[in-house]
C-alpha cells in the first residue's frame, strides 16, 4: 500500500532544457535519504504539462533505475484525453513505475460519467496501481467525490491526491472512499500536519523537494502522536514555504515563481545543477535566488552556494 512522504520532484533540467539525468538521481537519492516512502516524477511540480513524451519517459526510467527497489516510483500521465493518458500510462509501465498519477481529462468539461469511464478505461489498459489526482486550479475539472467514491469501491484506483487546497474537500475524499483501501494522500505543503491526524495515508508536497526530511518529520511525529511535534515543523514549513512568493509577479507567473523557487533551492544546496525550467517559463534573478537563499538559511535548511 502506497503511504508517507512521497515528494512530486522536480524535473531537472540542463542550460540546454534536456532532461539532466545526473541530478535526477541526486534528487531520488535525497529523497530517499530523507526517509521519503516513495517518490513521483511527472506531477505538477516536475513540468509535466511542459515536457515533452520523450523527457517524460526518460525521467520515470532514470527514477526507476535509481530507486532500485527501495521505495516505489509514481509517475504523473497527465493529459487531456484518455488515449493519450493511456499511451502515457503504457510506457511508464514498461519503464517500470510501479503506479501511475491521472488527472480527469479537462479542457473538454466532461461529465461526471464520463470522468468515471476515464479512470475505468485507464486502469483496464494497464497492470500496475492508478492513483487519480485532483488539482482543479490547473485543470479546471474538480474529480467529484461521488466519483471518487464509486471507483473506491470498484477496486478502479489505489490512491488519490487532493490538490484542492480544500480541507472540507480532503475531508469529504475520506468519506468518499471509508471502508476501502484506497490511500488518500494531502498535496498541501501548509496543513500537513492536519491531513495526517485526519486520516491521510501521507503527504505529496512540492516543497517536499527543498525539505522532504521536514515533511519526515510531521509524518513521524504524528504517527507517535507528538501532535506539538507535527505543529511545530509545520510553521517552520509554512515560513519557509515564502520562497513560493519571492518572483516577481511583474513579471513571472505562479507556476514560474513556485518551481523556479523549489529548483532554486535545491542548486543552492547543491542537489541539482541548474535551476532551469522549461520554456515558456522565465528564470528567477540572481537577487531573487539571493533573498530564496536567505529564506532557507533561516529556515534551517543547509545550503552549499
């Protein structure tokens, strides 16, 4: 069963905007050293509605090989239609992930019948686990829980990631699927700690990538029941959580903002060797990843440059 601190990662890139598979093994082996439960390459954090099928196919291959067992690899088929999602869902099954990550299928506002029918087709087409992955503020197309309760009780999908933002959402996910064994995961990096003693099967944060040891942390002291513990690095990851708002938004989106951050912080601690995105994302400035420095330093975060 799918559960713990299972970080989105980023997807590192070179000055060129290939694939830099190096620092993709330096990212699985930080999670892993951190005690993450798995890790899950092609989500929203790792660029996946900006890659290529190649670089997607690359990037769950060089996870796989580098996870060597240790923890199981997730990785996002996210797409606008069910064959795509099926093809991508195919040929990360013979890269050798061990679950797949679906959105439903947006940019057509399907009906809730025809969300279900995307997950059914989906998990028919492949042998591993399915896990659906709600993220309305980038699909535009929310997985009603009714939904989401019937492909529980199915046996359709294995897990589910609530991206909602939404702590009435998360809560009515639980309810969804009470009395199955479907895994319901928070991708809240801001109430963790919450989701958790609600009944989450673990965390899949992107900020997660700077500090998977911290995400750790609330994990374990939960599950000892050290709830002063879980609050205590909670606020200490929300105050580091700020780095998300240093880009200019003169300038720079969210998307760019928030994972230009993330990949800031793991070249200055010397995990990645660039922190580029995929275009048309801009780069943060060097007083940007300055101030982005001076964040992680004061949230005990240990860097190299």
């Amino acid at each position: 069963m799918l559960r713990g601190v299972i970080p989105p990662v980023v997807t590192p890139l070179t000055d060129e905007r290939a694939l830099d598979e190096a620092s993709l093994v330096r990212v699985v082996e930080d999670q892993i050293a951190a005690g993450a439960g798995g890790v899950f390459v092609g989500g929203s954090t790792g660029e996946i509605a900006l890659l290529d099928d190649e670089t997607r196919v690359r990037a769950a291959e060089v996870a796989v090989e580098a996870a060597a067992r240790r923890v199981p690899v997730l990785a996002g088929v996210i797409d606008t239609g069910t064959a795509r999602v099926v093809r991508h869902a195919q040929r990360a099954q013979a890269a050798g992930v061990d679950a797949v990550v679906a959105t439903p299928p947006f940019y057509v506002a399907p009906h809730a019948d025809e969300i279900s029918r995307h997950y059914r087709l989906l998990a028919e087409a492949v042998s591993i686990p399915v896990v659906a992955y709600d993220i309305p503020s980038a699909t535009h197309v929310p997985l009603p829980a009714s939904v989401l309760g019937e492909l529980a009780r199915d046996g359709v999908i294995a897990g589910f990631k609530d991206s909602s933002g939404d702590i009435a959402g998360f809560r009515r996910a639980l309810d969804a699927v009470a009395g199955t064994d479907v895994a319901v995961f928070t991708g809240s990096e801001l109430f963790a700690d919450l989701a958790l003693e609600l009944g989450a099967a673990g965390i899949v944060p992107g900020l997660g990538n700077v500090d998977p040891a911290g995400y750790v942390a609330i994990e374990r002291a939960v599950a000892a029941g050290d709830i002063a513990t879980a609050r205590r690095e909670q606020e200490r990851l929300i105050r580091l959580f700020r780095i998300t708002e240093v880009g200019d938004r003169a300038r720079l989106g969210y998307t760019a903002a928030a994972l230009g951050a993330f990949k800031a912080a793991l070249w200055l601690r010397g995990v990645i060797a660039t922190p580029a995105t995929s275009a048309p994302l801009r780069a943060l400035d060097a007083a940007e990843i300055d101030e982005i420095r001076g964040v992680l330093v004061a949230g005990g975060v240990a860097i190299t440059r």
